[in-house]
C-alpha cells in the first residue's frame, strides 16, 4: 500500500555540507575513477563560472526505494556511484515525520511480509515489524461486521460466514482465488491476461455485496481506486503477497526501510537538498546538472529514480528515448491522509485492525489506531488515530475535511469518542500512485537511451516491492551493458 512522494525536482534550501567521494574497487582492470574536484553544495555558482565537474562512475538521481536499490546493487559490485536527492532525507513518498511525539507516516502506507523482493534485500527482525489483525472490521448497516483470514484467525472466520458482507459462496471464492494466485509464480501473474480488477471479481463469481462492501474499500484502499480499474495483474500479486505474509508497520515508522537501505551504502554516496536540472549525454559523458548550477559526470551512466511526473518533467525532450512514454496515464492516483491523537481511553477498540467503509457513503475510506499495531507510535498515554481518504479534494480546505471526517467517524464510534480527538496533521499526496488501468506492461525494460535507465513503481507494479525490483533491474541492465558483473 505503498504510497505515498518520491519527488525530486523540486526547491529546496541548499545544504550545509559538502562532499568528498568515497572511492570503490569494482572488478574490472580499470583503475577505479577519480573525483576531478570535490563537489561543494554550499554556494551556488555565479553564472558566469564554468564549475569543474565531479566525475564518478553512475549517477542515481532519487533516493527513494527505487533510487536506493539501484545504488545497493551497484554498491554490492563495487562500483562508484553517487546518489543525489531533493529532498532533506531518504525515502521519496516513504517518509515518516516525528508532530508531538507521534510518528506519522506521509500517507497511508502498510509493509506486506509476503513482498518477494523485499524479502531479500530488508532484514526484517531490525525493522521490528507490527503486525496487523489478519483481515478487517467493515462497517455496514451501521455496525461493523469481522472479515478474517481463515488460516489465522479460524473462529473468527467461521463466526463470520454468515455476516452481512458476502454470502457464504463469496467466502468460498476467496479461498479459490487464494490457491489460483498460489499455483503460479510471480513472473506469471505480472505478466499473464489481463482485464480491470472489477471485471476479474464478476468474472469470478463474486456477488454485488462482497465487491461493494469490502473490494472496494480494501483494494480501492490499497490502489487508490475505488472503482477497481486498476489491472488484474496487481490485484493477482498483492492477493499472492497477502496470503504468504502479514501487512506491518516498522516499529519506527514507514521511513525505518528506505533509512534501512540507505544505512548498506557509503554516507559520503548520498547527497541530499540537490534538485537536479537536467540530464545530458554528448560524447558517452553523462552530465547531470544541478539546479544550483554544480555540474556531475559518469561515466558508465545515469539512473533515473523519481516518481513519473517527475521523470517526464527531467527527460522530455531531452534524449531520443525508447521504452519511455512522456505521457502519464490520468487520473493519477491521489490520496488524502487526516491523523488525530487521542487519549488511551478514547481509543473504542485493542485490536490492531483496519476498519474500511463498506456502507458505500461517506469520505472515509478506511481508518485505523495505529498505536494498536505499533504503540511505539505515539507517546505514552496516547493514541495516534489514521484516517483515509482517496483522491485530493482540492476545493476542500484541511479544517472542512477534519469537520466532515470526525462527524462521519462519531456516527461509527459515537459522538463522545470521535468528538474527543485533537487534529494533528492532514497530508495530501498528489501523486499516491501511478494510474495502473489496463493496458498495462509491469515489466518494463529498464534501458530508455543510451547510458540512460529509469526505474520506479511505474516501470513496474505499484507497491513496494515494484520498486525495489525496479531499481535493482536499473542497475543490473546498466552493469550488464557496461560489462561491469561481479564474475560469479
């Protein structure tokens, strides 16, 4: 569910550091490059100055999990590489902020154990993950009515048969489709036929209720896409990851994996507050220029790590580029995330549970208390309450949004919970995800020009394991082009 801003170029502050490139041996008879000059982040160039550039082996431009895959696996070849960042901190839209002692995560954003790429390169014990209840609470009809997984929570499962979201057939469904996303692997189910989320369930069998009532908050809560547009291929995948793992929160916030990652790389390789202004190629140099006026070359090439719109606004017309579309499938996906803290006694229910909206009315698509899965998000005493909306609500100011969500949430939890609450902080994340409606390519091929590679949730599936396999790929297709492989 990943989600939320791996934005690049945009203003920021200069930084107040500079930088000496640490020099990596990587297997080839070449002697390892040497910086021509130290780069200085401090001061911006006059106009009139040629600056020297600084020369390295690849540019990573991103350091989200994308950008950070890509320089793990360099680094794993050694090969010298610089990571360049916008923003004050690794991660893009996997950011946490620290408000009153509470831990919030820039949007709504859940980690699956069962992501097959993460799998390998995180180590999960260090994150100390929180589990989630195997399943959810939907409120319909004005109550809430227990959705479980079967295999982990039986009593519930078997309690529930019978409630109101879904017949029993429904039920039945699920456990077909379960063993359907298990029997093939994950090449096939990125890869095979594909038709809109939507049109797969029908085609299923699954009834009105079911699909209204808990498809549509659950997965229209993880893709941003209440009408369940999104490809069938995704909906295959994440159905797979869920039934092998556990949804989670990092004890220390959704920031704690890209932070994980970054800690596998060399501190003096990321340099953060360094928007970048173009991308040129002339000659089989890689020029990277940065927007205060620093100049950086590669020499094997560049790797573009920023969220799509992103991307196109850096590499439009600049390159003559294949396997890149300039245009970005609308809508994009757009989310609006409202915290609220709240006393301990405030908080209706213990159980570490998503409660998603089935009653087809309303603003809120789901919510949770997310000190119940991870009390180490909120002070001692208190609870952190985390309510989701899908899409921006752009002609709605934060105050009107957090009037309409606590009077939606008392009609759920009573006037006297909900009214008790104190706002923190709404964020609204513009581009969540990419538009993933068929037609669809979730393997797409990392080379876009020569020397130029793109990676990123676009390039594959929108998760957090989309992009780390993209990054990795990014790097794998520039090393094998540049005959850099570690020999095995």
């Amino acid at each position: 569910m990943t989600i939320t801003t791996h934005s690049l170029i945009s203003t920021f502050t200069p930084p107040h550091h500079t930088f000496n490139h640490h020099h990596h041996r990587h297997h080839q008879l070449k002697p390892p490059l040497k910086p021509r000059a130290q780069l200085s982040l401090t001061t911006p160039q006059p106009p009139t100055s040629q600056p020297t550039p600084t020369t390295t082996g690849v540019i990573v431009i991103g350091a989200g999990l994308s950008g950070l895959a890509a320089a793990v696996r360099l680094h794993a070849d050694n090969i010298p590489f610089l990571l360049l960042e916008a923003a004050d901190a690794v991660g893009g839209r996997v950011r946490t902020d620290t408000v009153d002692g509470f831990l919030l995560d820039r949007g709504f954003q859940i980690f699956i154990t069962g992501y097959p790429e993460a799998r390998k390169i995180l180590d999960y014990k260090t994150l100390d993950l929180q589990k989630f209840y195997s399943g959810a609470k939907v409120y319909y009809g004005g109550r809430f009515h227990t959705v479980a997984d079967p295999l982990r929570h039986f009593s519930d499962a078997i309690q529930s048969l019978t409630n109101p979201i879904g017949s029993v057939f429904d039920k039945s469904l699920i456990a077909l489709t379960r063993v359907r996303v298990l029997t093939q692997s994950d090449e096939q189910l990125l890869s095979g036929e594909e038709t809109s989320t939507i049109s797969l369930l029908k085609r299923i069998g699954f009834s009105d209720s079911i699909v209204d009532r808990f498809f549509r908050p659950f997965f229209g809560g993880i893709f941003f896409d209440r009408e369940l547009e999104t490809t069938s291929r995704l909906f295959d995948f994440i159905f797979k990851c869920l039934a092998l793992g556990d949804n989670t929160l990092p004890a220390k916030g959704i920031s704690a994996i890209p932070e994980q990652l970054a800690a596998k790389l060399p501190s003096n390789s990321i340099i953060l507050n360094s928007p970048v202004a173009s991308v040129d190629n002339s000659d089989s140099i890689y020029t990277v220029t940065l927007k205060n006026g620093e100049v950086l070359q590669s020499e094997y090439g560049v790797i573009v790590a920023v969220e799509e719109p992103e991307a196109v606004k850096l590499l439009a017309g600049e390159w003559n580029m294949d396997n890149f579309c300039s245009e970005i499938k609308q809508p994009v996906r757009s989310t609006v995330c409202i915290y609220f803290s709240a006393e301990r006694s405030q908080v209706p229910v213990d159980d570490p549970v998503l409660f998603i909206n089935g009653s087809g009315r309303g603003i809120v698509n789901n919510m949770f208390f997310a000190t119940n899965v991870a009390p180490s998000y909120g002070p001692p005493g208190k609870a952190l309450v985390s309510v989701s909306l899908i899409g921006l609500y752009e002609d709605e100011s934060d105050e009107d949004l957090r009037v309409r969500v606590v009077e939606e949430l008392s009609s759920w939890f009573g006037p006297d919970v909900a009214g008790s609450w104190t706002y923190l902080k709404t964020y609204r994340v513009r581009f969540a995800q990419p538009n993933q409606c068929p037609p669809t390519d979730l393997r797409k091929n990392s080379k876009v020009g020569n020397g130029l590679y793109a990676c990123g949730d676009y390039r594959t599936s929108a998760t957090f394991d989309g992009a780390l396999v993209s990054g990795r790929e990014a790097a794998e297709a520039l090393l094998k082009d540049r005959s850099l492989v570690r020999a095995s």
